[in-house]
C-alpha cells in the first residue's frame, strides 16, 4: 500500500492545523469580518433551543461513536522524517469519556488533530460514525489548552455565538443558544466581557462552551486543563463531569495526568514512546474513590505502564 505522510504546512505544520471554522488565526475565517455576528444573513429556519443539551433523556446506544484501526501518523520535515504515532488501534463508544495519556511527544495531539480531522493518517483507518473520510467539522469541536484560543475582540457572549452563525444559524438563535450554554457553563455574568477582562479558568469554561454550543457528537480536548492553577483545574474538571452527564456527549480528552485521566475518564487508553502503540486500555468505570484498594491498583498500573521516572507523568500534580 503506497505510503502518505501526514501534509504538511510551510514550517512544519501539518496541513489543516487550526482549531477549525473558530480558528482565531485562519484568515478565511478573519476575512469574513468581526462584524459577521451582527449581520443579516438572510432567514434561517428557527431550530429548538437545544434540545440535546437541555435534556439526558436520550435513548442509550452501545454503538461505536469512533474507531482507530492501526492508525500511523508521521511527519515529513525539510530532511527527515518524525514518526509521531506507529500503530494506533482503540475504539470509543457513543457518550463515552475517553482519556488519551502518554509522555510528551508521544502523539496524543497528533491522534486527536486527526480524529478532528486537521491531518491525515498516513496508514490505517479513522472511522467517526461511520465515515472514514474526515475534514473538520462541527460534530467534533476541539477545545485547546492555550487561553488565547478565543477572539480577543469579541465578547464571550459573541465568542460563543460566532461559530453558529459560521455554521448557519440565524443571529438571534445563535444569541439565544450562546446564552444557554454560558449559563451552563456559569458564564452569564461574563457575557459581555472581552477575554481579556477574564481569568484562565473562564477563557477554558468559554471554549468549552462554544464548543458546546454547536452540539457535537464529541468534544475534542487537548489538555485544556493544562494551564490552571491546581484548585481551578479540579473544579473545571467536576464542572466538566457535570456537563457531561447532562448533555451526553463524548469527550475524547488529551492529559497527560493520570489522576485527571482517572479522575475524568470512563476508560483511559496509554499510548508508549514514539512511534506510539497502544500499550494498554484501562476501563476505571468501576472503580470507587481513591480509597479504594482497585483504583491504588489501577494507579500503580498506570504509573508502570508509563514510566514513573517520567517527570511528566507525576501523577501526583493534577
Ligand atoms: N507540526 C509538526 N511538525 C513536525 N513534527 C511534529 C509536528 N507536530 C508534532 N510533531 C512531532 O510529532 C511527535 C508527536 O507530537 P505530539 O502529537 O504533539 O505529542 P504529544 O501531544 O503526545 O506531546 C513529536 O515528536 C513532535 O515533535
Ligand atoms: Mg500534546
């Protein structure tokens, strides 16, 4: 089979390495213009507020929301080549937390830039509900750990709402959506404030709100906890668990903390050194707290599978 390396951009960046339609550095999206959110755009069909979200009572469903089938991603630089992921296989269910973890460098961004859609495997296969031909698309929005991943000029509530309207939802629905998952996401006093009146912790609770907002099948997250301060990073994280539980969506979530993997997670997948493999797939569904004898066990696991001398596996920082 002739092999493909993943494209890529002038300076090393592969192909489609933005954070999508809300990319606050792609020009197609900047040459639209700030003022898209306030402009007619002809009349749109009025959609339900959204239902999905304001309700858990959806039917459950056991079926594959995503699979990786010996996935191989590398990366071609000007005199070499990076082989970032070797052989990636697992699979995630629909609703499902999946936890990615693995030492630095180890591919977990690369995986998720491509279950986005952002890159091209080389080898194997990624199957998002029952496509195998991935560009980036709203039913998976991606949140970042960078805290300038928002538009500086625009307010949160305006932040929100942009990519809807991007995505063709009429202005005041938008408006009205962008409300909702602000107020779900402890927002709406900030509404109308710019990022930079904001801390760490909301810029991350304004991202996952506009990724919220579109109402993915599954939100992308790449450490985005990675940068808050301790207290704030455990309180994002119930809030997460929360929000999780009411809109149902899965969460495919990038750490490289196994307390946060386990903390966060339904099922938590290691990836080993470069080129990456699968060491092992780890189900904490069961588990009680920390206290209990399994979940000690299933820690120490973890730290083996990884490498306890790794400084960044320490575990013990969350
Ligand atoms: N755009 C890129 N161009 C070239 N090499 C890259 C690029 N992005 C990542 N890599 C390399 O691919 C490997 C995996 O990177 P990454 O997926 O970011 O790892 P992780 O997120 O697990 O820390 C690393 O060796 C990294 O240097
Ligand atoms: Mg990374």
């Amino acid at each position: 089979m002739a092999s493909r390396v993943a494209r890529i951009k002038k300076g090393g960046a592969p192909v489609g390495d933005t954070t999508g339609a809300d990319a606050p550095g792609d020009p197609s999206i900047e040459g639209t213009g700030p003022d898209l959110l306030l402009s007619a755009n002809g009349p749109q069909p009025q959609r339900d507020l959204p239902a999905r979200a304001a309700s858990n009572s959806l039917p459950d469903s056991d079926s594959t929301l995503l699979s990786l089938e010996h996935v191989r991603i590398s990366y071609r630089l000007r005199r070499s080549v990076v082989e970032a992921v070797g052989d990636a296989t697992f699979q995630m269910d629909r609703h499902e937390r999946l936890m990615l973890i693995g030492p630095s460098g180890c591919g977990k961004s690369t995986l998720l830039k491509a279950v986005a859609g952002f890159i091209e495997p080389e080898g194997g296969t990624i199957r998002f509900d029952g496509r195998s031909d991935l560009t980036p698309g709203p039913d998976r929005a991606v949140v970042f750990q960078e805290f300038d991943q928002l538009f500086p000029w625009r307010t949160v509530i305006e932040n929100v709402a942009y990519p809807l309207r991007v995505t063709g939802h009429e202005r005041a629905e938008a408006r009205q959506r962008a409300e909702f998952f602000l107020e779900m996401t402890g927002l709406a006093a900030a509404a109308d404030r710019h990022p930079h009146e904001l801390s760490g912790g909301m810029k991350q609770r304004v991202a996952i709100a506009r990724a919220l907002a579109l109402e993915p099948a599954m939100l992308l997250m790449d450490e985005p906890f990675g940068s808050l301060d301790a207290i704030t990073r455990v309180r994002l994280q119930g809030e997460l668990k929360r929000i999780a539980d009411r809109t149902r969506v899965a969460i495919f979530f990038v750490t490289h903390s196994i307390l946060e993997a386990l903390t966060l997670g339904d099922r938590i997948v290691v990836l080993g050194s470069p080129p990456s493999h699968v060491r092992t797939v780890v189900d904490v569904r069961e588990l009680g707290g920390p206290t209990d004898p399994r979940y000690i066990e299933v820690q120490q696991h973890l730290h083996e599978q990884l490498g306890a001398t790794d400084k960044d596996l320490s575990g013990v920082e969350l």
